[in-house]
C-alpha cells in the first residue's frame, strides 16, 4: 500500500518533503497541488542536504513571473538527477486554484514541483523568507545549506543558471 501510495505521488508531482506537512491540496484528474501555510511551508527553507533548491514565489496573474517559468522549466530539466530542486511557490488565490492555477499547469505542461501559499499574514513571513523581500514577484531563493541568495526580480534563463551554479559550486 505504502509503495502505491509514492508511485502515486511521483506521478502527480506531489510528493514533498517529509518535514512539509500540506494543510490543503487541490487536484483535478490530471493534476494535484498541496497548500501550505507559511509555519508548514518554512522547512522548505532550511534544508540542509547535498542538494541545491531554487524556489520561485509567482503567480498565474504575474506576467513577469509567467514570462520567466519556461527558464526553471529548463532549469529542472537540464539539471535533473544532479540534487537541483525547483520548485515553483504560487501565491495564487485559494478560490482560483482549481479553475485557474491547475489548469495553467496542465496547460503549460510545468513539470516542476508546484506548492499554493495560501497565507494571508503576508507580513509576518515575507520577511521571514528574506528580510529585504517588499513582497513583489517574482521572487527567488536559490540555497545550498547555508549558502543562500535571494533576488527580487525576472530573470532570463542565462541569469538564472549562472546564479545556480553559483550556490551549486561553492
């Protein structure tokens, strides 16, 4: 039971950490997506493992953040069984989840991990996440242990690389 239960997660691109623990997840047939409070969402970054993470907080509305996901799509998979992590943190509203931000996915094939931040206390864990953050997206955080950056901005594909070879290779 327990293997069906992982093969069934992989496939959906669902599976997560074991310190995350999703409040929510929201799924149509093809696709499912966990939802996390912030407290849930913060071991994400504070793993300290051989592996590097680029987590993206954007939006389906953000058409900087839109403009620059074909760039972690690459990201994950040029550097796919190398310990890279990308995971894309969407700041979607809750209420559009199903009818928006997973038909999006479908629509744009992301294979990347996806996870919903559904917390509206954004003023207490912005700056957690980084304490210059203004809260604007896109917004990055690319770490290795403690090696950590964060960039408020768009980035292209070249930019991006170059940032996560950066961490990857200190």
């Amino acid at each position: 039971m327990r293997k069906a239960i992982i093969v069934f997660l992989l496939c959906t691109g669902f599976l997560y950490s074991q310190d995350l623990k999703p409040v929510k997840s929201y799924k149509n047939e093809n696709r499912e997506v966990a939802s996390f409070d912030f407290e849930h969402l913060s071991p994400l970054f504070e793993q300290d493992d051989d592996a590097t993470y680029a987590i993206n907080f954007w939006a389906t509305w953000c058409l900087p953040c839109v403009k620059e996901l074909p760039y972690f799509e690459k990201l994950n998979e040029t550097y796919k069984g190398k310990n890279v992590k990308v995971i894309l943190v969407s700041l979607d509203f809750p209420k559009k989840i199903e009818s928006q931000l997973l038909p999006f996915l479908e629509r744009k094939k992301i294979q990347s991990t996806v996870y919903v931040l559904d917390d509206p206390d954004a003023n207490s864990w912005i700056e957690k996440v980084n304490k210059d953050w203004s809260g604007a997206i896109p917004a990055t955080v690319i770490y290795k242990g403690k090696n950590k950056k964060f960039f408020e901005q768009s980035f292209t594909y070249e930019e991006l690389e170059k940032e996560l070879l950066l961490i990857l290779n200190n």
